[in-house]
C-alpha cells in the first residue's frame, strides 16, 4: 500500500505541515483500530486515509483524519495533502469533493499549484476568559472564543504578536482544558510582511503538543480577524518553528483555506489491514 508524506500550506520541503496520506482502494476503510495504528507509527500531526466513492453522488472521495492518538472531526492540512496527492499523481483534476465527519467538503486546484479548501465557517460564541487557560499559556489573554463542534478548540487572542511567539504553555494544563486544543493569536505586527495576523496551536489532548500549521484552526480565525480588520481575504502566518502561510477568505458560513503542499517521501506501507 502506497504512503505519501506530504508537507501542507508551504512551497518547500521541511516546512509548513507534514500529514501522512494513504489512497485505499474502493472496498472502504479498514477498521478503526488499524487507521489508529497507521497513524501511530507514522506519527505526524494528521494522517489521511481516503477511498473513493461510486460516481454519481455527492463526494468523489470518502475522507478520515487521524493524529497519533485519535479521529478528528477536521483537519485542513491533511486534506490539502491528499488533495495535492490526487492531482499530482494524475487521479483527480479541477475539484475533488470530500465525504468527511464535517459534510461534504471541497479542495479546488489552480494552474498556479495552489489549492482552496471549502470548510465550514467556525460558529464562534464568547466566553469569559478561563483562569484556567491565563495559567495553562503564562500570559493574560484579552478574550476568548468556543469555535463550536466541528473544530472544537478554545480561541484566545493574545496582547499582540511578540507575546504569541514567546509563548512557552504548561501543556498538561493546557490538555486539561477540555478542548482538542487552544489557539492563540494576534494581529500582525508589521502587515507589509505578507500577513494579517498570527497563530500558533497547542493541541496535546489529541497527541500534538504543537500543530505547524492547522487549517482547521483558520476557520475560526478566519471570521475572528475579519471582524476586527474589517475585510474578508487574510492571510494568517502560523509562527510554529517550521512555519506556514494560509490566505483566508470568509463566505459567510463557510470559509476557503489556501495554501501549497509539497510531497516529500512516497514509499510502500507493508502493514496491510
């Protein structure tokens, strides 16, 4: 069985998002267990497990995230990999459609190389900021945002960018959060270098104490600095030590992800389910 590593929303190997991409036959998904144990041993942040479906429905592709520990709901960098894989490998061409646990979810290739994802738009409700996530990141938090089920995640917005890239959380405070994880952000120090606004993404709850980048985590993000910088095409940079860049444009309730990917091994699995 043929396993892609594949880095997501960067132009150049070793950055970005690595996700782990496997292309099952049309039999279906092998059982839960062997997914989890896949994507144990390959370790990465996310990997992908997709299988094609017959024509004619709603979805090209039936599509499953899982990290080392356990399934997701949604995951944007590992979709964006298998997306790249489809076309690059010749399979797909234009716009695959993905059945996924969030709906029928989209990833459309442009002749420049880059790929838009059409994810559902976080629902975002505010929150009294937790004492419990002021203690768990070590700095004050100015507000905080539940972004709903799909994503899952407690947003928090931060005093500005210096303070999110100093960042150095208690991650087992963090895991105790209850959420698959935090994002922390804040505006763009400088936005003449190329982005609007910055992130980073502690997730050890799910087995990933820090996320590169997380396309998921933008679809909040996304209507959170749209409302406060007052336009609907961002650009968010992920300041995780590989980096990533993902251009975001809110459409109301749903939210387009863009980004490149690159493969970086492409070998054989020998663990057949």
């Amino acid at each position: 069985m043929r396993i892609r590593i594949v880095d997501a929303f960067t132009d150049r190997p070793f950055a970005g998002n690595p996700a782990g991409v496997l292309l099952l036959d049309s039999g279906g998904f092998p059982d839960d267990a062997w997914l989890q144990r896949v994507a144990a041993e390959v370790n990465l942040p996310e990997t992908a497990f997709a299988h094609p479906l017959s024509q004619g429905g709603e979805a090209d592709w039936a599509l499953r995230w899982c990290t080392p520990a356990t399934e997701v709901n949604l995951c944007g960098h590992a979709t964006l990999a298998t997306a790249h894989v489809l076309h690059t490998a010749g399979i797909a061409s234009g716009t695959v459609r993905f059945a996924t646990r969030s709906g029928v979810l989209t990833a459309t290739a442009a002749d420049d190389g880059s790929i838009t994802l059409d994810f559902p738009t976080a629902p975002l409700t505010a929150l009294d900021v937790p004492d419990s996530a002021v203690a768990a990141l070590g700095t004050d938090v100015l507000s905080a945002h539940d972004t709903g089920p799909n994503v899952g995640d407690l947003l928090v917005e931060l005093a500005d960018e210096k303070t999110v890239r100093a960042l150095a959380p208690d991650l087992a405070a963090v895991a105790r959060l209850g959420h698959r994880g935090v994002i922390a952000t804040a505006r763009a120090e400088d936005p003449t270098r190329g982005y609007d606004f910055v992130s980073r993404f502690f997730a050890p709850a799910v087995g990933i104490d820090e996320d590169p980048v997380t396309g998921s985590a933008h679809t909040a993000l996304a209507p959170f600095w749209s409302e406060r910088l007052g336009r609907d095409e961002l650009t968010g940079l992920q300041a995780s030590a590989r980096t990533g860049l993902v251009r975001t444009a809110l459409r109301g309730d749903r939210t387009l992800l863009t980004g490149t990917a690159v493969t970086v091994i492409d070998g054989e699995l020998h663990a057949t389910a």
